[in-house]
C-alpha cells in the first residue's frame, strides 16, 4: 500500500469541483508510489462548504483556510480561490513546508507572483515543491504537440495563431459576477483565459514571448448588479441604478514576438458568439505545422511536409492511443476522455514530482513569466505601445 | 444522508473499470435519492480481483459471484463478464430479490435472453428491477436526437444509416482472445458493437426493425493462440500450429426494414482502418436531418429543413449546454464530458428508477428484442435470405 | 494548328450545359493533339435548341439528330439524351463510323447495353471509338484514391462503403419529371446516381461487384403531373386527379460481395434530407483507408497506417497540387475546381486517347457491366434474393 | 443578339488566364445585356504573348500595350500586370475613354492609387467606369456572408478575424521572383494576398478599418536569383554569390479597430505550412457568428444565436442552392464551383454596371482606401507605432 499525500482544498467552486474529482480518481486511473487523500477542504460558507465536502467527497471541511496549513496531517494546499487571494495563502502554505498547488493565473499582480516564485523558490531547497494549475498543459493532444515540436516534426517555427473564445457574456443582461469585477479577478478575459493560451504557446514552442503590442476591449460597459456583485461594488461602482461597471475587459488582442524568432497573434475573448471553449492553438514551422481545438480536444492536426507531396494533408490524429500522452490509463481507442482528465493528469504529474523530489511544472517561476507577460500586454493596452515582457526570475 | 444502494459487481475487466468509474462518480455529479456504494467485486482470478478492488475501489472482493448475490448487504448486481455467463448470474440474482444491470448482449442466444426477460418480467412484479447496460443510449448528444425526433423536428424517417466502425483486429498477428471464440462471445462485431447501434437506432428512432438481409465476413481465419486462447480452444481449434481458428464474424453487414417505414442499412466491423470507435448513426427525415459519430461524441449535427432556404445546413451543435441531457452536471460550454461518463449517466437513470419504483430501459424484454435482431441477421447471413424478426415479448 | 475533332451533341439540358463547357474549354485548359470544335447541336425544340445553341456556343443547331450522323464534317457524337434513347442514336452513330461519347447510365436495359457494347467493340476494330460518360472517374481526388490503390498503398481492400445522397424530391408537393418515370428514366435514384458509385467502385478498387441484396422503396408513390408529365403518362398514370404515379425508385439500397473479396454497402438516395449532392466512398483496406465526399470535391482523406502509431490520422489531402491527377492545367495550390471541370478532364481523355487510337475508359463494355449490376440489384428488389451479376462481354 | 463589349487585356500570366476564362465564360452562364467579346491580348513577349492568345482564345494580339487603348474597336481595357504598371496603363485608359479593370492591389503606392481614383472619378462623369478586381467579394458564399450581416442576422459586429494563409515560398531553395521584389509588387504578402481581407472584411461587415498595430517580417532574407530576377535586381542585390535580397514581407500581421466599433486580427503570410490557399474570416457579432475559408469555398458557415439554445451551433451552409447569389447560372445543389468562378462573377457584375450606366463595385476609390489601409500598416510595421488610416477621397 502506497503513501499518503494528504490534500487540503481551498475553494470549492468551479475549479473546486475539477480539482476534487482529479484527486479522487488519480489513483483509480494511474498507478502511482502516493495515493492522495482527501483530508479537508475550506471555504467561507459553513453551509456551502459541508454540502461541497460532502458532495465532493472530503473528508472534513472548515470556514478557515489557516486551519488547513496549521494541521500536521495535511501534506498540501491546493488554492482554488479567486486569484485575489492566491498571494496571501501560498505564501502562508509553502512558509508552514506545505507543497502547493494554485490555480492559474498564479496572483492578480506581478509584485504578488514575484513574491510567490521567490518563496517557492526557497522552499524547494527544503523540498517543498509548488506547481501552477494551467491544466490544459496536460491535455493528451497538446502533450503530443508539444512532443512533435521537440522531435523537430516541424522545424523552425514562424507562426503561432493563438486563440481563446468563448461567448458567456454576449448577452448585456448578463450579470456583474466576480469574474467581471478588476478587484476581484485582476482582469477579464486577459487573465483569465489569455492566461491559458499564453502559457500554452510558451509551452508546446519551448519559445517565450519577448514583446507585445495589445489591445482591449470592454463592449459592455454595466451589467446588472447581483446580490453578491451589488455588495463588493458598493462603493466603486453601485450608483442605484441596479448597474454596475464592467471593470476588466471583455477581450483582449495581441501581437507577439518570441524569442525564438516566430511571430504570433493572440485573442482571448468572452464575445465570440457561437465559441463556447474553443482554446485554439496553430503552429506553423518550417517542416509542418499543428493545430488544436480545445472544442475537440481528443484530436490534433498534423501536417508533415517530409511526406511526398501528393500526400500532404492535416491529418487529424484522434489522440486516444495507449502510446499517446496520459491515454494508457484510460479507455480503447476512439473512446474520448473528458474535460476533467486535464486535472487528473496534473495532479498525476504533481504526485509523481512529489514523490520523487523533483519540480513539477509549470512552476510558480513559470508562472510569474505569464504573469509578466500578461502585464505586459495590459501596459500595452495602455500605452499603445510595443511592450517589452520584463524578465523573470530565472525559470526552474 | 441519503439511503444506500449496496453493488456487487460481477467482473473486473473493461467494462468493470467503466461501470466502477461510474459507481464511485454518480453520487459526485448527480443529486440522487440514493447513494451508490461498492460494496463488493467478484472474478476468477484471486491475485486479479484483489488488484482490481483496490484500484477500482470495492470494499471488499471475492472470487465467488454467488457469495455476492447471497449477502443480505447488497441489494444490486452489476453483471459485467462475457455474454456467456450473463444468463446464469443474472438468473439467480433476480431471483434472490437483486436488482440487476447486465452488460450488453444480454445474453449469447435467444433462449437465454427470452428466459431472462422473463424472468425479469416476473421479478418486476415484485418491486425487483432489471436493465441492460446499452451504454451509448445515455450520450447527450444521442438523447438529444432522441428528443428531437420526438418532438418532430425532422418529421416522418425514411432512412437510418448506422455504422460501427472499429479497427483493432486488421493486424493478422493479433492474437485469438475470447472475443474471438464464439462459445464466449456468442458472436463477433455483430454481438459486440453491431447490437449497440441495433439499440440505438431503435431508441432514437422509435421504430423496430422488422426484417433483415445480411451478410457476415470473417477476413482472418486463424489467429495466434495466447495462452488463455491456447487452453479455451483446446480440443476445437488448436492443431499445433500455434494458430486457433477464429469462429465469430470480423464483419457484419445488414440491410432493414423498420417498423415505421424507414429503410436502413447497418454495419459493424472491426476491419475499418482508422476508425477507432466511430459509432455513426444518420437519420434523414422528411423535415430535416440528424448525424452522429461517437469519434465526436459532445457534438450532434442537425439540418432542419423548417429553416429559410438559403440558411439551411448541417449544424455542429455542441452538445455541452445546461440545458442538454445530463449536462447540467458537469462542466461549463464547451468543456466537453468522455467516454465513462455514459456509464454514470447510466447508473445515475438507474438509481432514479429503483428509487422511484419505475421500470430503467432499456429493459431485459428490450434487450432480448435486440437480441432477436442478432439472430435474425445471424439466420439471414447463413441462410442468404430476407429474415423476419421474431416476436419478443411485450416490452415494458 | 492542331487537327479538329468535329463534334456533334445531341441533347441540351442539364448534361448538355456540362458537356458544352467541357468541348469549349478542353483546349484552353490542356495542350492536346485535337481541337475541338463545336459543330452543331440537336434537339426536339426547335426555340430550345437555338437558344441553347446561341447560348452552349455552337454553330449550328438542328431538330434533327440523325442529320448530325449523316454530316461528313462531325467525326463525335455526343448523347445527352436520357437513357431510353441512347441505344438508338448511339447504334447509328457507330454505324455511321463516328466516336460516341454516350452519358450515363449507358441504356436502359441489359439488352440494350448489350447491343451498345457489341457494336462498340465491332467499330474498334475500325478505329471508331465509344465511351460512357461517368464523369466522377475524373474528380482529381478519386483519381489520386485509385492511384493509391494501386500502389498498395492501402492493401488488400476488406470494405467499401458507398453512397450517394441527394435530397431534391423529399417534398411531395415536387412534380412528376420525366426522372421519376420509369418508361424514360429506366429506374430513379438507382440508374441516375447508383450507377454511379457502382461504376467508381469498381474504377477505384479495380474489383467487380459478383453478387448483391438489395431493396428499393418509393416513398412518395403519386406526385402532381406537369405539363410535359401529364401528356407523358396519359395512359398509364393520369386518373385526372391532377397526380401521377412514380413509377421509380426513390431509394435503392444494397449489400455486395466484390470478387477480390470486399464486402459493401451502397446506397443510393432522393431522400437524405440535407444531403445536396453527397456522392460518397470509402474503403477500408489491410494498410489503410481512403475516403471522398463529392460535396467536397477538392478533398481526399487517406489513412497511412505505415506511419508512427502515434501519427496516424486521416488526413485531408487538398488535391490541388500540380502532382495531382488533371490539376496541372488549372490553378495554384488551394484555388479549388468544380463540378464542371469533371466532364473537362472527362473529354481531355477521350481527346487523347482518340488521337492515339486507343480505347477510352469507362468503355462501353465497362458500362454494360454496370447496367448488369443495375440489374442485378433491381432483381434482387424484387425477388428479394442475393441476385448474381451475369456476365459481360470480355471487358476491353 | 446582344451588344458587344469588347475588351483588350494587358498581360498574360496567372490573372490573365484567369480573366481570360472569366471573359469567354460570362455570357454562356448569365443572361446579360452586352456579350463580351475578347479582341486583343498584349504582352511583352512577342512568343509568349502569341501561344496566350491561341490559347486562352483572344482574337489578336500585340505587344504594345498602348496600341489596344488606341483602338477604336476596344470599350475596355483589363489590367493583369504586376502592379508597378497599374497606374500608367490605367491613366492611359481611362484618358482614352476606355472602361477599366484593373487588378488589386490597385497600386504600389498611395500616391498612384489617388492619381488613379481621380482619374476614375472624372471619367466617371463621362461615363467611363473603372473596377478594381476584388475576385473574392464574388464567392458565393462571401456574397451571402454580407447578405446576412445587411439583414442583422449577427447584430452589432464585436470581432474580425481574418487571415490569409499561403505556404509556397517556406521552402529557402524557392527562387527570387517578382513576386519577392519591392521595386515590381510593393510589398510581399501584405499587398499580394493582405490586401483581399483588407477588402473582404471591409466588404462583408460594411466598416471600414481606422488604425492599425502592425508588424512584418522576412524569415527568408535571401534566394536564389532566376534568370528573370538576376536582370531585374542587377545593381541593387545581385552580389554575385547567385542569391538576391528579398526585399518584401513574407509576412504580415495586424491589430485593427474598425469604425463601426468592432476590433480585428489580420494575418498575411507565405509561410503557413500547410495552408494552401486559406482565405479565412470570422465575424462574432451579438445575434450569431458566420464564417468562411475559401479553401472550402462553397461552404458558409453561420451560428444564429436566435435559434433555441439547445439547438444552436454552427451551420454548414453548402452555398450551392439557386436562392443563392451567383447560383442560379451553374449546377444543381451540391455540384460546387471553382475558383475561376470568382471572375466570372466579377465580369458579369461589371458588364451589369456598365449596360446600366451604374458604378461597378469596388471602384477604384474603393481600392485606394484599401491601398490607405495598406499604407498604414507598412509605417505601423516600420515605426512600430499604432497608425491611422488616411481619410481617402469620398468614395463612391
């Protein structure tokens, strides 16, 4: 019987949910030398904390997340709060020698990720290891992207076509949520989903984005308050008119150099009516290109210009192969895996880390390179200027 | 709490691991009257189901499927072994009072499965339940076309085009598994994959098959024997070669007649190369159209001939709304749902059913009429004949 | 300055229009040893035929067919007639020592075809050559799939699955043309698009289909009479109540063994709501696959399963390279054709090949086979047996 | 019998040909009040311009192109030349009194793109009218995408998302043709094949671009010279070593906000491996999306967020019904066309404007608006700056 590592979840929303079921079933699919368990999970709401507990499948529950870095029993904190509260509770978990998992992006300022990756940093030299939760890293497709880049399938790279589109807030009656609040999320569709596709490309090109020239957008400008928004926004943007400001932006486009010489286009938008999760990225180098749809996440395009020429085409490889990334421990071929199995593999390649003493990835260095990148294309938005990305710490 | 519903499952194999996933999860996605627990696994090998408990999840395990159906403590039985054995186990579970769900074919032949609707029939009159585990019946793409042609969007059916198209057995050097050996399959393609889309054309369409034409291929006669092939196969097959004859159909092609005046034709095969798992079903209908491909399984494509002319078109109808069939569940739009989670729908509509009192389908007299299906196209392909299916009982 | 190929059409409608472009444009497309010229035109509309000669670019029209035969200055005639004429003007035609290009189906019956094919094979021995016009042969993908196929590059084929999908007739308020009559028509969806994918089968797979089981259906069996249908079924089918009989097809489905071992489906249809013009094949052979859909003409996808596990997908081979079959002549990479260049390329071929003195394909004994496959299969609709395909005459 | 509209075309190659077949094809398939008659080709090639006109069937030929606008028996004169000769030869013309089209890009610079469209707008008070040569404005399905944005099928219009996507000179060894000169094209991708989404997307959504961020670049810095290109470049890149500079962009890309409130990504390249001809663009506006690549150039794909929710995704609009625009004149559903359909479309409209004393559209104000959004982008890709676009003249 393996060892434990014993989780304590904070948050238990939407990435609550997602995280909950990869700890659940990572021991069910992967055969791994630590088997996670569900300790306790915290939250504000003492009602909506137990119901998720109970429904979710933790053990214990709590309304305080100190309580969870205090216990001796806990092994790790995994933070799925908003990101305005990242900073304050990774900081606090790698200080009591807690390993961490955070959800993406790392923290809603760069002087909060900076602070993050110089305390993981640190706490690596104990071994105590943090990990960043872009999860669509571990998609199997882009996995096997990323390989066929490695293995040189498609030479020099020249373009990058980044997109992430969804259409969630089309509608003007839609409400202020938390997620349209800059307090709250640090920015829109920027951070949230421009995060992704942002790591991602750094990701599957091994290429980091030197310079940006960026535009946002914000197309409607008040959205209903909500019982929740109406309180947070009390003082900034509640005028009684039952309308509060939209205060990030609605979508946010840019232009990228990396360093490795491609140039790239980026557009994350919650306005592409008719997208609901398609994160898309396209690689075009000089011996092949690759393409992904989040929206068909089990297949990739690949395109092999050493084929003969009469040959040549995408192919669309339906990534559900036992010799594919992560595919072993799942179905036959043909048998798609879902959106959840992302978190599986994570937490999969986190306890694998774990247990052998090594960086998982991203780290929360890496992570502060997205971070800096997106700050960046947000001063970029500003000033209409070509914006350089600051450099990082040096990345692990 | 809820009350409980105490499993014993009968097998621990393929479909072992995808009904286990199912149980564990139900309870997590789902809010149900009942709360499913694993309370115990059976199978023949002692080293084998020991694994499998722990990995899967059961309380405890056996090597004795009678032992599971004797315990006061459980109170259903998953049946999750080869067509052969589905008859006896099932048989003896209904009649201890034990609900049963029983993997598709219900049974290798028609004797057994009239015996088992039967026999269900008469366990239903005491509050005791039984189902057949067609699984694709429960992708929410394919209750969405269900749902569509009852409410008649695409009008009268004139044809149903079904195809199950697999490919895993084109290599000759693949070996001679039970799944090739028709005394433990019953059949080949036609029994594994060709009965789901008997299925499923019957469920979305509401219409039967009436009458057959087919045709059954067996491309590769003899395989290597394995070692669990070579002892099977002994006295039929083995001649010392090191090959054993392959005795149930590679391929199995049919063209129909259904009940409401719809012609079809139906085809499984595990010679399609390239094609994975691609379950497709189209339905043209005298007001528009439907299309399915479980390659693609979170997307359904529907031409309604009710729109303006110049608009009309196949559309990609992402089937990962709130408002589309068991997605309110799970994840956003867009952030589609995998394989195992039919068998989670299939057991959370399960779950419902017993709670409630209500007879799950589809029920063993449904299965048994697909069985009857099997075997009019098994006569017809040996006796190169147009073959009438035969009446089954009334289905509940 | 090239030598002329004089040529003469008979027929102007819908098969006229495309062969007329083809004759105009053949020489402006592909350097040839003959220029063609267009001649004279024939119709029974004495108004129709001298629009249509003032608008299709010919130089002389005339109501007369036979007067075209007698003309010393036409060395072609080419039938766009329906099926119950083409025996007739093709016989003298031949007898008269003029090449034929004669459209599909080539008669319609076997004893016609018969007569066809024996009077071909006496003008070769004068160098007078006969083709049949199944223009989809020379779609550049099915050129480029059978070329594949005869480079092994898929194996020994175990499937074909072929249909061919229009919708034009689903509403039943559609009036009865001379197509749903089967004194002109021969048959409907049957001869008019199964011959079809039974001829480009048979062209791709370079296999002859042996036996077959089939059914046809009518759907809509009394549709209004027009003007033209009224005085043509007087006798038959006019009761005064305004409607006719169908006295087609609609539908024609049907299973067949091909005599290198293949198993297939077709399916030929009026009624697959949505679907325009979806002539369809794929065949799954011991290497690979390859599959086309007319609707996407400029398309193939192949399926290598020589490639890297890992890699293999079906690819989309954009069939626009000018090392792609006929697609020299026309423009750059990914500057698509259409439907019409089909019958260019189809009239390219028979250019050269009478320039060399060589048989064109699909000859007339090709098209006689298929009319015994068309036959074949409306045996077996009506007998409702497997129906063997009799034997041609010796193909050339 | 109709008027003739007698043309004389300036050069030979790609265009020409393409034009060529426009010409000789319009009055076959449109009913129209003038015919086309196809008088005289220049060329500077006294050989080549002789095999263009046999071939592609131009009744005369020369080469002295001022020698066609002297003629009395020409109405109008066709520019198919590199663009470094547009301006002269259109000036030319259009003094003479002669109708012009004029190929795109209009120009190689702003400064002769104003002299043109002066000279347009003076002749046109003569009745002398001038087009510029927007072939994919006249894809059925671009025409249907615009039809549908005019009746606010999508709404208020938030996102352009356009490329271009070519791959011909990724391979290094491809030699330095015009193409690649600055002196002869203007500029590389931008002008080349930017310039049609330039006009598309202004076209189709019926805003036009009002500043842009931009950035080219050249990934392949030097080629081989060709026997063409080493005359061509002698002094200024000829250094011996049997390589030249290339002094365009192989690339383009840019942000844009448009002046109806939208924002926009634009990509031009030659270096999109795989990509053929894929003229892509994407609208998301707040009632539905559309969407269209030409390498699928007889689809349309529209998203109608009106539809009810479960049933909405994105159509695939086989735009091949006579209800659409340009159809009527071709095939039966499903028979799609080609590329050369384009001009085909582009003359018949043409022809249209000019039998009705009407401005064809895109004039050439039209065009120097797009040559003003060009202009933009070289000095935004050159100062690194977000720029303006240059009011133009009033456009027509």
């Amino acid at each position: 019987m393996s060892e434990q590592l014993r989780v304590g979840m904070v948050g238990y929303a939407f990435m609550g949910a997602a995280h909950s079921t990869a700890w659940r079933t990572v021991n069910r699919a992967f055969d791994l030398p630590l088997s996670a368990r569900m300790t306790a999970v915290s939250g504000r709401s003492p009602e909506g904390v137990a119901a998720a507990a109970a429904k979710l499948g933790w053990d214990e529950h709590t309304t305080d997340w100190r309580s969870l870095i205090e216990r001796d029993d806990i092994d790790l904190i995994d933070i799925c709060t908003p990101g305005d509260t990242h900073a304050e509770i990774a900081l606090a978990a790698l200080a009591a020698g807690k390993h961490v998992l955070c959800e993406k992006p790392l923290a809603n300022s760069v002087a909060e990720a900076r602070d993050m990756a110089a305390a993981a940093a640190q706490a690596a030299t104990s071994g105590v290891l943090a990990m960043c939760g872009f999860n669509y890293r571990r998609v199997p497709a882009v996995a096997l992207m990323r390989q066929l880049v490695q293995e040189g399938r498609i030479g020099t790279i020249r373009h990058v076509r980044a997109q992430y589109l969804q259409d969630w807030i089309v509608d003007p009656s839609f409400p202020l949520v938390w997620r349209l609040r800059k307090e709250l999320a640090g920015s829109g569709a920027l951070g949230d989903i421009g995060a992704h596709i942002i790591d991602l490309t750094q990701f599957v090109t091994g290429q980091s984005i030197s310079t940006v020239s960026a535009l946002t957008e914000t197309f409607v400008k008040q959205r209903p308050l909500t019982a929740e928004s109406a309180g947070l926004s009390a003082s900034a943007a509640n005028d009684g008119s039952g309308l509060g400001d939209v205060t990030v932006d609605d979508a946010a486009l840019f232009l990228a150099r990396l360093d490795g010489g491609a140039v790239a286009t980026y557009e994350a938008t919650r306005f592409a009516t008719g997208r609901k999760n398609a994160l898309r990225v396209e690689l075009n180098g000089s011996l092949g290109s690759l393409a992904f749809d989040f929206e068909r996440q089990n297949e990739l395009e690949f395109y092999d210009a050493a084929l003969p020429s009469a040959e040549q085409g995408f192919s669309r490889i339906l990534v559900t192969e036992a010799d594919h990334p992560y595919i072993g421990a799942w179905w036959p071929p043909g048998h798609g895996i879902g959106y959840e199995h992302t978190f599986t593999h994570e937490v999969r390649d986190l306890i694998e880390a774990i247990a052998t003493g090594q960086q998982p990835t991203p780290s929360f260095a890496d992570a502060l390179q997205v971070q800096l990148v997106l700050d960046a294309v947000s001063r970029s938005a500003e000033t209409a200027q070509w914006t350089a990305v600051e450099p990082a710490l040096e990345r692990v």
